[in-house]
C-alpha cells in the first residue's frame, strides 16, 4: 500500500503546502520557475495580477509575525484576492474555541485559502486532514510556520535566492549556521538544498543547539565555526531564539557572538564571492556583525523581496489546482 | 486531406506592408504575445524600421480560464520596454481565434500605462471567435474546424513556419 503525500491532489498537484520534506525536485524547481515572472509584477505600473480575484485568503496566525504575516499578505493582494488577517491570540482562541472549530466557522464563511502560523508541529498537517475529512478539498492550506517543524515557504525564498545568485546547485557548498535546535527554517533550508542537489550541506552550531539525529538528514556537522565556514559558497545564518530558549542552552548573548557570530573576519574564511543569507529578523550584535549584515556580500534584504514572488506563485499555483 | 498552410515568412512581408502606410515608425511600438507573436513583433519590427524596441506579453497571468485549467505550466514574464502610457500600441499575435487571448493581453497592457491607441495585427485569422474581436490588420484567413491547432513554429535558424496539430 503507497500512501499519497498528504499536500497532493490525485493528479499529483500542489495541494497545500505544508513542508518541503517529501517534495520532488520537479515540483520544487517549477516552484521557482513560476516565481521568477511573479517578481516583476512589482516592477508595473499596476502592482497585481487578476489570478485571484474573488477568492478569499485567512491569514491565520496563531503566533506573532509581521514580516511574513505582511508577505503573504502583499503577495494574496498583488494576486488580487481579498486578505482576512485573523490575530487569534487576540480572538476566539483565547475564549476557548477549538482549531478545527475556528476552521469550520471560517469554511462556512467561504474561504479558499488558509495560510497558517501555529507555534504547535503539526498543526497545518490537522487543518489540511479535516479540510480533508470535511470535504472541503476546495481550500488550500499553506504553512506560514509550525512550532519547530517547518517553515517552506522561507525554504522556498532561500533556495529562489541561492539559484538567483549561483545558478546551479550541484557545486555549491552551504554552511546552516546558528540555533538549529529551535529551528523550523533550518529544517526547511535543508530540506530544500538536499532535494534540489547541493552535494555539501553543512551546519554549524554549539551542540546545545542541534537537534539529536541531525547527522541523518545528510548534512556535516561543525561546531568551529572557522573549520564550517572554510570555502562554502552561500552562508545562511539563523536567528537565535532567545524567546523559545528554556534552561542554560547558552553561556551568554556575548560568548555566542565570539564564537559563532558571523563577523567579517569570519566571512573572509568562505569563497570570495559568498553570499550572506538571514531569514530575519536579525538579531545585531548576537548572531550577525553589522558590518556584514549590511555588507556587499549580504542578499537579505533580496531575499525578503523574492519572497512576495515565491508566496505568489505557491498561492497561484495552489488556488488553480 | 491535409490542409495547405500559408507560407508564414510570405504573411510576414505582407502584414509589413499593410502596416507600413499606417504607423510612425518614431512612434508606433509593438507588443508581441507568447510565443509565435514574440517571433512576428520582432520580424515586424525589422521590416518596418520602427525605432521603439519590441514589448512582450506572457497573458499567463490573465488568463480567464484560470479557474477550470489552473496556472501554465511555463508561465514567461511580461517585458514592455517602453512607456505604454500615450503609446500608439500594436499588439501582434500569430493566429488570431477565439479572441480570448487578446482580450487578456489588452488587459495586461493596461496594467502598463494607458495607450492612446490600440491596433491588432495578425498573420492569420482563423475565424471561431467567442467575443467581439477584429484584427485591424491581417495578412490571411481561413477557416479550421475546432478539433485543430494552427501553430506558428520556428526552425533553428530562425525561419518561421505554421504546423497544423489535431487535437
């Protein structure tokens, strides 16, 4: 018995998109393909397209985030579909509605398209099976995020980036750096250089922050950042999670920057041409130098634009499944 | 019984000479849709001397059956590389038919600016059409059933063809 990957339809199409684990290389190359004409919208002098005019898109965001809750929000708007922003943690959640009940109530209210942020693993995965169990296979579900799992869209803007900048991954080396543990992008980063090809991944981390078995999804494992760091082609830092830290998983803010802050001196250790990625927002000082952050080797406030193309064409290619 | 095509290279010519009394070659731009009408704005453009270079239209995104076929699956980008805006517009397509993809690339356009002027032109009309389009210049017409693709090819080195496909 072969179960079917729970984000795609019968014809084997998009679905929803709920990780990058399990995707094949075609559909995540198609992915960006159709990106790159979503990128010069933006250039026109009327920023949208008619694709999605009429549907509705839910912002469900279960957990804080302007930066992506406000790229999904553009990309939904220059596709030219209605945008419901739904703060939870300020709403019926918080008067003790269930998930699922939140879901039907906004499934009556003829939803298309939920883009979840939930701060519980798995949590996208429910919505997409009641949608499922409901017969509402009509609306699409696209993770914005859940807990420590994953986060595939900033996957998918990463790896948009890397092939902007390199064109081709099959020669590249890339170096994960940072607080892995508490990571759902660095889960997704990997993912998506492993399926695309990249021949060497790397992560470097103190082992505090690496989550047990992360040898088994085929990266090398650094804990000097100066040995990791050695001839990589694209370094993508992560952001310390100060917030979801519990216990003494760091000496101290200071003594993470020593060791591994990315600092010019660093930088100058990985190929000349390097490109710095950071999935924000940055914290200065701690995990990045400013010199670099806002260096000529830094494309991270690229990537924040690619990403309204990619959520673009995710929620494009979704809607017309 | 196979039908005979026209000669897409000859059709060229001729809508160029159609076109030639009727623009300003310091003013008039063309647009070309995706693909074939790429390849004819750029013939076009040559022919005529036409100092603007030649825009691109995919329509992907504009399409209107969106909803029943979903997105395409090479979905190109749009490059108009002059101001629509006041512009005297042609937009040029290989084979005109239902009229749906240039209602698309019209709505496109406007998404650039607003053209003072609009023109289509053609290489071949193919009659069937479902809204109230008319090319303002074409070189030829004739009629296909609907179970038959008239497409506009393009050999290695460069020569244009049409190829009759059965659905």
């Amino acid at each position: 018995m072969t179960t079917r990957n729970p984000q795609l339809n019968a014809h084997g199409e998009l679905q929803h998109l709920l990780t990058l684990d399990g995707l094949s290389r075609e559909i995540i190359a198609k992915i960006l393909d159709t990106a790159a004409p979503f990128s010069t919208v933006a250039e026109r002098e009327v920023k949208k397209v008619p694709l999605l005019r009429g549907k509705s898109v839910f912002n469900l965001f279960f957990e804080n985030s302007t930066r992506t809750r406000t790229t999904f929000e553009i990309a939904a708007k220059r596709l030219s579909a209605d945008v419901i922003n739904l703060n939870i943690n300020t709403s019926s959640a918080s008067k003790g509605e269930t998930l699922l009940d939140t879901v039907d109530n906004l499934a009556a209210m003829q939803a298309n398209m939920f883009v979840v942020r939930h701060a519980s693993s798995g949590a996208p995965y429910l919505i997409a099976q009641h949608l499922a169990a409901t017969h509402r296979n009509d609306i699409h579900v696209v993770n914005a995020g859940d807990g420590r799992h994953a986060h595939p869209t900033q996957g998918l803007l990463d790896m948009y980036t890397i092939r902007h900048y390199k064109g081709d991954f099959s020669q590249l080396t890339v170096a994960v750096v940072g607080d892995l543990l508490h990571s759902r992008v660095a889960r997704s980063q990997i993912h998506g250089l492993s399926i695309l090809g990249v021949p060497e991944i790397r992560v470097i981390a103190p082992k505090t922050l690496l989550p047990s078995g992360v040898e088994r999804m085929g990266v090398r494992v650094f804990h000097d950042m100066k040995e990791g760091l050695r001839g990589v082609d694209v370094v993508m830092m992560l952001r310390l999670q100060n917030e979801r830290m519990q216990g003494a998983l760091l000496p101290s803010p200071q003594e993470y920057f020593k060791s591994y802050g990315l600092t010019p001196e660093k930088l100058a250790l990985a190929k000349p041409d390097a490109i710095v990625m950071h999935p924000g927002p940055m914290n200065r000082g701690i995990e990045i130098d400013s010199a670099v952050a806002d260096g000529k080797q830094a494309v991270i406030l690229p990537q924040v634009t690619f990403g309204i193309a990619v959520r673009m064409a995710v929620m494009a290619m979704l809607a017309g499944s | 019984m196979p039908t005979r095509l026209p000669d897409a290279e000859k059709l060229c010519l001729a809508l160029a000479d159609q076109l030639r009394p009727q623009i300003d070659p310091a003013t008039t731009a063309l647009v070309g849709i995706h693909t074939g009408g790429v390849w004819v704005a750029q013939r076009l453009h040559a022919l005529l001397g036409l100092q603007t270079a030649p825009g691109s239209i995919s329509v992907s995104f504009y399409r209107d059956d969106y909803n029943q076929r979903g997105l395409q699956s090479n979905a190109k980008s749009s490059q108009i590389p002059f101001d629509v805006e006041g512009a005297h517009v042609i937009v040029v397509d290989d084979v005109l038919y239902t009229g749906r993809t240039i209602r698309a690339a019209i709505n496109e356009l406007f998404d650039y600016g607003r053209p003072a002027h609009v023109d289509l032109a053609v290489l071949v009309d193919r009659g069937g059409r479902e809204l109230p389009i008319a090319a303002t210049f074409c070189s030829h017409s004739l009629t296909l059933p609907p179970s038959q693709i008239l497409a506009l090819e393009r050999e290695a080195d460069g020569q244009l063809f049409f190829r009759l496909i059965e659905k």
